[in-house]
C-alpha cells in the first residue's frame, strides 16, 4: 500500500495537471476568439455608419454635440447577407449592438435632474406643433382654443407612449433572454433598452400629472397599457417588432421635423421629446436588427401570418386612434368654455381623427427607413395586401 500509494498520487498530479493544462488552453483559445471577435466588431464599427454625420446639421441645431446613430446610417450590406449570416457571430452586427450601448451610456439622463429641472409647464405656450396637430385646419378656433387643443393633443401624445412602452418593454425583456447565454453584447443592449423604457413610461406618467395641474378636470386616457399590451404580445414576434420599428421611428421624425423647429412650444413639453429621442436613436437600430435575426428564422408561412398579424395590430392601433379621438373631442368641446354648432363639433372630432391617424399610423410607415426595412422583408404581394390595409387610414390623414 505505502509503495504503491505514492505513484498513484504521481499518477493523479500528472493527470490533473494534463486537464489543467487542457482548461487553460481552450479558455485561452476562447479569449484569442473573443479578441478577435472584438476586433472585427471595432473594425466594423469604424466602417458602418455609425461614425457617419447624416445627422450633423439638426444635431448642430438642436445643439447635441453627441454622435446620434440612426438606422439611415445602416451599412450597405445587401439584405441576403445580412439575414443568412448568424446575427452573434456576425462583426458588424455585434458592432451595432456595441455602439448602441455606447451611445445609450453617453447619452443616459435623469428625469428630475436633466430633464424636469423643477420645471411646470408653461400654459401660455402649445405643446403638440402645427406641423403635427393639424389644428390650423380648423379656422374657426380661436388662438386661446388652438393653444388649449395643442394642450390635450400634446397630453394625449405623452400618455400613447406611456401606453406603447408597456409592451415594448415587456418584449425587449422577452427578446434579451433568448441572448442570455450567447451575444452578451446583442443582450446588455437590449437590457438597457428595456431599463429606458421603464423610465419613460416613468416620465410620461409625470407629465401627465403635470398637465392634470394646469388643465380642466375632465380628461380621460381610453386605452389601458396592460391590456393593449396583452393583446400585441399575443402576435407573432415579427409583427411586433414591425410595430415598434415604425413607432420608434415616427418618435425620432417628429421630433426633428416638427417639434424641434417650433418655437412656440412649451420648453418643458418640448425638452421631454428631445431627451426621448436621443434615447430612442438607439432603440429603433436594436428593433431592426431583432426584427431581421425573426425574419431569418422563420419560414415562408410564418412570414405571411407575421404580415397578417402585423396588418391587424396597424388596425388596433387605429381602433386606439379612433377611441382616443372621440374622448379628446369630447373634452376639448366640454371644457373650451364656449359652445360649438354641431358642424364644428364634428370638425373637431374629424380633425383629431385625421391628427391622430398621421401621427401614429401615417407618417410611421411613410418615413424612409421603415418602408426600406419592410420592403426587404416582405414580397411584393404582401406589400400589397398591407397597402391596401392602410390605404383608408392614410388616406384619411392625408385628406
Ligand atoms: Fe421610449
Ligand atoms: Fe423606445
């Protein structure tokens, strides 16, 4: 026994130090690949756009010195390539991930420190922008009456992105686990795209309380966020991200076409929109490329009833609209302190309808980039059957 024992433990040392030897090697080779892994994703991230200065003249504007990406920065890979390469090991793709949480940590902000700054809003002053509001349609209002309807607009425009954020942030959560234990960068962006949005249904519930101080009693927000987010997650994965790429995306256009340039808003109201959208820059990059890692993996069928799913959440959306409109109409006429001829209460109706219709559904799926993503991931005929879903919508905004 005593002289066998020490060439078993002989034995043992040597084979313990084979398998340590073995462990280090494959964590070594892991590290080179993960080293190299990052040092295609930083070479990509110099040459994909992100770098690019699309933005620099409003950004100059609006005096954000931060490098916003924006999805029209996107590279010109061809839509094959960049759906049949697997997304984690794709450098580009992982830079893309890498850059929006860079960006999402220079450009994080407070709600009380950076933005509310112990602010009320200005009451003399519109919160929804003509550009949007589509108020100066109705000349038979006064400015007092044009200023109060921007109010209830801008109020309501707040509470749909409180209302919108409950599910896209219940499906970003969704959507990060299935990255849990692979990209961990594709899955630190979308956690910290989820924690944003937590904070900007927390803002958005802060200026409704806000605007509830300065307005007449009697408003009503219709929908109620936890059953429209029910019933949007029970669509397929593509549909929603469909949606959410087109809402992050209006987010950003109004804003720069139209609440950046007016003048005549609210600071406080108009600074909520300017803090959101340098949030959103990035939440609009990480819904196109989670709606593109979907489509790659479904097959032709799946795509179709996403397209399905997708034309009747457009259509829940405007079923919103239409709820909202009503009840806006409703207490604009009730509280505007004078009394309107039933022509003209239908002119209020019809022109918050026709508001509400372009801001959330219209001018979403007119803005380039998301007519391009879409176009790459649907056939003709479902481009087709889409539009002619949206037509009466969009034509009624237009009209
Ligand atoms: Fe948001
Ligand atoms: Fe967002």
């Amino acid at each position: 026994m005593r002289s066998r024992r020490p060439q078993r433990d002989s034995h043992f040392v040597e084979a313990e130090s084979l398998r340590r030897m073995t462990r280090k090697r494959r964590a070594d080779a892991a590290e080179s690949q993960r080293d190299q892994l990052q040092a295609r994703a930083l070479r990509a991230a110099a040459a994909n756009g992100f770098g690019g200065d699309a933005f620099a003249e409003v950004r100059a504007q609006i005096g954000f010195e931060s490098e916003l990406p924006t999805v029209l920065n996107h590279p010109k890979e061809s839509t094959m390539q960049a759906i049949a390469i697997e997304p984690s090991m794709h450098a580009g793709t992982t830079a893309r991930y890498a850059k929006c949480i860079e960006v999402s940590k220079r450009v994080r902000w407070d709600i009380e420190r950076d933005v509310i700054l112990g602010r009320r809003f200005d009451f003399d002053k519109k919160f929804m922008p003509d550009g949007l509001s589509k108020i100066g349609r109705l000349t038979f209002l006064q400015p007092r009456e044009q200023r109060f309807l921007s109010h209830v607009q801008g109020r309501t425009y707040a509470n749909i992105f409180g209302l919108v954020e409950r599910y896209i942030g219940a499906k970003t959560l969704e959507l990060s686990r299935e990255h849990g234990l692979g990209d961990q960068i594709a899955l630190e962006a979308l956690v910290r795209m989820t924690d944003e949005e937590l904070k900007h249904q927390a803002l958005f519930r802060r200026l409704e309380e806000m605007a509830a101080e300065g307005m007449p009693a009697g408003y009503r927000f219709v929908p109620e966020p936890n059953e429209v987010a029910q019933a949007v997650l029970s669509k397929s994965t593509w549909a929603v991200l469909g949606l959410t790429l087109d809402i992050e995306l209006f987010t950003q256009a109004h804003y720069r076409s139209s609440i950046e340039p007016d003048a005549e808003l609210s600071p406080l109201w108009k600074d909520v929109f300017l803090f959101h959208w340098k949030e959103e820059s990035q939440h609009a990059i990480l819904d196109e490329l989670e709606w593109r890692r979907e489509h790659a993996r479904l097959t032709e069928a799946q795509r179709d009833q996403g397209v399905d799913d997708l034309i009747g959440l457009v259509a829940a959306v405007d079923g919103i609209v239409q709820a909202q409109a009503q009840a806006d109409a409703e207490y604009f006429i009730g509280a505007a302190g004078r009394s309107f001829t039933p022509t003209q209460g239908d002119a209020i109706h019809d022109g918050l309808l026709r508001a509400y219709r372009w801001q959330y559904v219209a001018s979403g799926v007119q803005e380039p980039r998301f007519a391009e993503v879409l176009g790459e991931l649907t056939t003709p005929v479902q481009r087709e059957r889409i539009g002619r879903a949206l037509a009466p919508i969009v034509g009624h905004a237009a009209g």
